[in-house]
C-alpha cells in the first residue's frame, strides 16, 4: 500500500511554493544522525542551498522526535512519516510492483536520494548516491536482514536510478563489476570536510579535553563500532604503544553500530583497557579539538566507501596512519601513512614510527593540510548540480 499524501510545509515561502518544479533532496539520514550517510547527506543539502536556494526543497521520512535540519526549515519539505524499516520496505516493494510514488513530490524536477534508498517514481527523473558496496566485500559484518534487503534492493535502485553519483573511483569500480552498469551512467564526486574542520587554538583544546576527560596524549579513532573498523587489531596495536610509553589512551568517538560484541570482550580482558576512552557521538562543534588535541588518527578500517575522518583530521592538522584498502589512498595520497589492515603487527609498528617520529609528524600534518584543501562541498556541489542539469 503506498504511503499517505506527504505533509508539506514551505515557512517563509508563499503557500503555491509546491507549483514551482524543484530537485527534492532526501535528507532522511541527516535528520535521523545516522553517522557518515547524514553527514553526507545534510553537507551536500546546505552547498547545494547556500548556491541557489530557490531550486531545491526537502523531503525525509520524519519518525517521532525528528527535528527539521537547522537553518533550512524554511525550504519547501515534503515528509512521510513511517519506521525506517516499514519505509525502507514500502521504497523496495513500490520498486518491485512498479507503484509510483510520484505524488510525495508534487511538481518535482528531479529526486535525489542521498542514501541507498530510491523511491520508486514514474515521471521524476531520479539520481541516487552510491556509498559502498561493502555489504558485498564484507557479508559476514553486516547483519543477514540488512545484506538481504541491500543484496535484493540496490541492484534493481541503480538499474531504475536515471544517473549514479559515487564517492570515489573505488566504489564505480565495485559498482561497474558487480552491476555491470554503464561508466557513462555512474559520475565520481567526493566528499569533503565540513569548513569547521581546521585547527584549533591550544587553549580550545585544553578545554575540550577536560570536558570529555581525555588523556594528555591519546590516539584517536572516529567511526562507529561495527566489525569493518577493525577495532579488535587496532586495540593490539594500542596495547603495544601503550606499555612502551608512547601514548596515554586511545579515543574511539561514535556510536555503537552493530556486531560490536567481539571488540568489547576483547576489551574487557585488555591491560590497557582504562587507557580507552568512550565520549561517543560528539558534536560537530567540539569534534575538531578533539582531532586537534591527539597524537595521531588512526583508521585501521577494513573497507570504506570514502572515509571521511582521514579528511577531517588531516584538515585539522592531525597525523594520520590508515589502512591501504580499497578508498582510503584516494583520499589520503601522499599525506598519510599507510599500513595492511589484516596484519596488526604491520599497524602496530606503523603506530610506533609514528608517534617516535616528531619530524615525520609534522611534515605529515603539512602535507594533509595540502591534500585536504582539494576538497570541498563548494566543489561538490557544482560537480552534482551538474549531474542534476545533464539529467533534467
């Protein structure tokens, strides 16, 4: 059955607003916080706003306690209001009958969905995001309903989607492999750091510091506790550090995602395991001074669609040691040092060069603050609006 007639606002813009063709964006994932997808997607949503707001309004799935995003509450906004997992199913099974939901969008010139979740429309062009295939690369981290429904839904949502956007040339190389989609149809836009992703004064770091109670040296690890992160090796690695004096403590700011068991029995029996610190989710605002304040980011993850906290960090002048696989070069090139995620001995003495190696630490920040600076959303909005021009 398909979804009620979408609950429409426009504050500030007169009521016939919804007469004047706009590209809806899907904001879902940034309103619900879901980690790198709201990122993206809330990033790309005010780039592409502060450049020409008069082409774009919202829409989202709002479940209970959803909040509009700050600052654009007065954009055109269409919403449904369903659980994720009720809405996701809905999406694919209008896919598979080929219901069209085209009146959740009066009057719209394009749909872009902004996580891997594309409405089934009959008349609206459409442009959908690619992330990561890493449901594929990695089965066994996903949970089984999760790589059944992307394993059923994605191929048929990039066969049905009118143009594809990647975020890096690794995620078109898995998607032309195992879809055999056109190249032409799959066009490649990195992410960037947000702008408040810069350095930060000793005194701002201090401060934040004590709020969360962090040690005065301390490796840093962003991103949510799932098994691809490889946490389990990065704790060895941590251990090795810690016993020869190299570092205080080990940050690991985000959430708990899902498959964490394994990390947090390891935890338990670790000798260092009051040197790991637990802030959880963290603020945008205080989330910079705390990869300001560490010795290092190390990202040991397994496989990434992007990997944007290597960005973030080496925007805000922190060293970064990160895994080789798949995306991660691309975003990190000659400004991070790398190491074999599978093997902990490998991270292990990438760890301990680092943090011996004063010299290697700063010419590593000179050279991330270089390479971070070839991105920004500025960039990626114009290289999408393109996307959205060639379409419509």
């Amino acid at each position: 059955m398909p979804p009620s007639p979408p609950n429409r606002r426009g504050r500030g813009y007169p009521l016939n607003i919804f007469q004047v063709r706009l590209i809806y964006l899907d904001v879902s994932a940034a309103v619900h916080r879901r980690a790198g997808l709201g990122r993206y997607a809330e990033s790309l949503a005010r780039a592409l706003v502060a450049a020409h707001p008069e082409r774009y309004g919202l829409f989202y799935n709002r479940e209970r306690g959803v909040e509009p995003l700050a600052g654009l509450e007065h954009l055109p906004t269409c919403t449904v209001a369903l659980g994720y997992k009720p809405w996701r199913m809905l999406v694919l099974l209008g896919q598979l009958s080929r219901v069209g939901f085209d009146y959740l969008l009066p009057e719209a010139a394009l749909f872009h969905a902004t996580e891997h979740l594309l409405l089934p429309l009959r008349t609206i062009p459409t442009v959908l995001t690619v992330h990561d295939l890493i449901f594929r690369h990695l089965p066994s981290h996903h949970k089984p309903l999760n790589r059944w429904y992307l394993n059923l839904s994605l191929p048929l949502y990039c066969r049905r989607a009118t143009r594809i956007i990647v975020v890096s040339e690794c995620t078109r190389r898995d998607l032309i492999i195992a879809y055999g989609l056109p190249p032409e149809k799959i066009t490649v836009i990195p992410e960037a750091a947000d702008p408040r992703f810069r350095p930060r004064p000793p005194e701002v770091v201090a401060a934040v510091s004590a709020r969360y109670g962090l040690p005065a040296r301390y490796l840093l690890f962003v991103g949510t506790i799932e098994p691809r992160k490889n946490l389990t090796r990065l704790l060895v690695a941590f251990e090795a550090a810690h016993a020869e004096g190299l570092t205080d403590g080990l940050v690991i700011v985000g959430r708990r995602g899902w498959l964490y068991g394994d990390f947090f029995a390891r935890l338990e029996q670790s000798p260092a395991h009051d040197a790991v610190h637990f802030p959880g989710y963290v603020p945008d605002a205080d989330l910079p001074a705390i990869y300001a304040g560490a010795q290092a980011l190390v990202f040991p993850s397994l496989y990434e669609g992007f990997g944007l906290p290597v960005l973030e960090a080496m925007a805000c002048g922190t060293p970064v040691a990160a895994s080789h696989a798949s995306s991660i070069p691309e975003i990190g090139a000659e400004a991070v040092l790398y190491f074999d995620p599978t093997d902990t001995e490998a991270m292990t003495e990438t760890i301990r060069t680092l943090l011996r190696d004063a010299d290697l630490r700063a010419d590593l920040r000179q050279r991330g603050f270089g390479q971070a600076a070839r991105f920004s959303w500025e960039r990626a909005a114009a290289e999408t609006e393109a996307v959205y021009d060639a379409v419509r």
